[in-house]
C-alpha cells in the first residue's frame, strides 16, 4: 500500500508538460493504430473475396482454398444466369443514374436557389426518404403497384431505384448550390448571356463536382440493392437477388464467377475514386498556380 501511494504522489507531482508529453507519445502510436484495425475490418471481406475468385475449387461448394488459378477470370461468363442478372443490374443502375440525376438535380436547384410555399415540406420528405427503412419503401411501392395493378419486372425496379435515388442527388446538389456565389451568374447576365446559356455555362459547371457525386451514389446504391428489389423485382433477377439465391441454394457457397465479378466491380469503382480524386488535385494545382 505504502508503495503503491508512493508511485500515485509521484503521477500526481509529474509537471503538466511531461503529462502532456506521455499523452501525446500514446495518442501517436494508439490512434493510427486504431485506425489501422478499423480498415483492416471493413476490408476484410473484400479481401475474401478477392481471393476466393482464384480458388480452385474441385466441386460445388467454393468455402475452402485448394489452389490458385486464373480460370474463373476466363470463364467468367460460363454461367447463364448470373451473367444475365449482371447484365440487368448494370442496365438498371445505368437507366436510374440517367433520371435520378436529372430529376434530383433540377430538384435539388430549386430547394438551393429558391423558397417557395412547401419548400420545407419537400425538404422534410426527402430526409425522410433517406432516412426510412429500405423495407418501408419497398413494401410502399410494392403495394402502390399491386393497387394499379402494374406487372412487377424490370421498368417496376427501375422506377422503385429512381424513388430512393433522387433524394441522394437532391440533397448533393443543394448543399453545393447553397455555397454557390450568384454573383457569378449575374455577371453572366450582365454580359448579354441569356438564361439557358448561363446555366450551361457558367451554373452547370459549378454544380458539377455535386451532380457527379450524386450520380456515383446513384449508381453504387441501385447497382448492390437487394431488399426494395426483392419486393418489386417479379420474375427479374439482379445481381445482389442471384448471388443470396444461390447461397441459398448451395448451404451458404457461391461460385467463383460471383467473387470475380465482385473484384471487377470493385476495382471500377477503386479506378472512379482515384481517376476522381487526380481531376481534383490538378484542378487545385492548376488554380493556385
């Protein structure tokens, strides 16, 4: 006890700046440390993935390695179904992109720009949008269609995705239409440029880096959406629909051509973010200079 008391005066002596000192040698090591492992984490399954499209597997069930090949990348497309619910997500995401982007841009100009009687109830429905349980919305336009009596397919996925999507595209938009100087736009104006030409040329630009983060978002989340498809897809398959069915099928196993097709899209998406990032910085160096 008297030790222990002893070692406690002598903490509680120490100069502040050799307490500040010791906190910030600890929070050097610990935090990148700590950061370190919640990437590892988050890319763990990726890297199972990845790995698992090389595994050359002998039989039906791809769950434990037996060697490394290349043949799943030359077959990729050997299994029918599943190179025809790729086919239909990235139609889909593409076709949702289009309109989800148009829409949510316009929408998202007109709650940046402007107030107008129910702006705020707009406002408040697209949080709500984002906010909401995926299950809500799916079984909301599950029972709008089965009301009209619309044939659930490929168009009820499509216009389901374009429900969920323009919000995302909206809020990006107006959180950079709000920090957009108007002065721009008026100096346009002043010199002889008529309204379609300044937002071609002067708005549009500068809405841009909002439009195409909107769009990106639009497409990574129609391309992996599995429960509002599942409520509205019918007889289509999607990706995410085919590869839970064959888990399913196969005790929790699927093909190697899943795992491939999975690093592909991963890697465009890797490809988009870093192409991105690179326009970026040249555009900051190019401005500073």
């Amino acid at each position: 006890m008297t030790a222990l008391a002893g070692e406690a005066l002598e903490l509680a002596e120490e100069h502040p700046t050799q307490q500040r000192r010791r906190r910030r040698l600890h929070g050097r090591w610990a935090l990148p440390l700590w950061g370190w492992l919640v990437i590892a984490w988050l890319c763990a399954p990726i890297i199972v993935m990845i790995v698992f499209g090389f595994n050359n597997y002998p039989g039906k069930f791809n769950t434990n390695w037996h060697g490394f090949t290349f043949k799943w990348y030359r077959h990729l497309f050997a299994i029918g179904d599943l190179t025809t619910s790729l086919e239909n997500s990235l139609s889909i995401a593409a076709i949702v992109t289009v309109i989800a982007t148009i829409l949510g841009t316009l929408l998202g100009m007109s709650l940046g720009r402007y107030r107008f009687f129910g702006s705020g109830s707009v406002n408040l429905l697209l949080f709500a949008n984002i906010a909401a349980p995926e299950i809500v919305l799916g079984a909301a336009l599950l029972s709008f269609f089965l009301t009209l009596g619309i044939p659930r397919g490929y168009w009820t996925i499509v216009i389901a995705h374009v429900m969920f999507s323009i919000a995302y595209v909206a809020v990006t938009v107006k959180a950079r239409m709000a920090g957009m100087d108007p002065a721009l736009e008026e100096a346009s104006r002043d010199l002889g440029a008529g309204p379609v030409v300044t937002f071609f040329r002067v708005t549009l630009p500068m809405l841009m880096p909002g439009v195409l983060a909107g769009a990106l978002l639009t497409f990574a989340l129609s391309i992996d959406d599995y429960i509002i498809t599942s409520f509205n897809n019918g007889s289509t398959q999607t990706f995410p629909l085919w590869v839970y069915g064959a888990s399913q099928r196969n005790g929790g196993s699927v093909p190697a051509q899943v795992n491939v097709m999975g690093t592909l899209i991963f890697g465009f998406g890797v490809l988009v973010a870093v192409i991105g990032f690179a326009v970026n910085r040249e555009k900051k160096v190019r401005d500073s200079s």
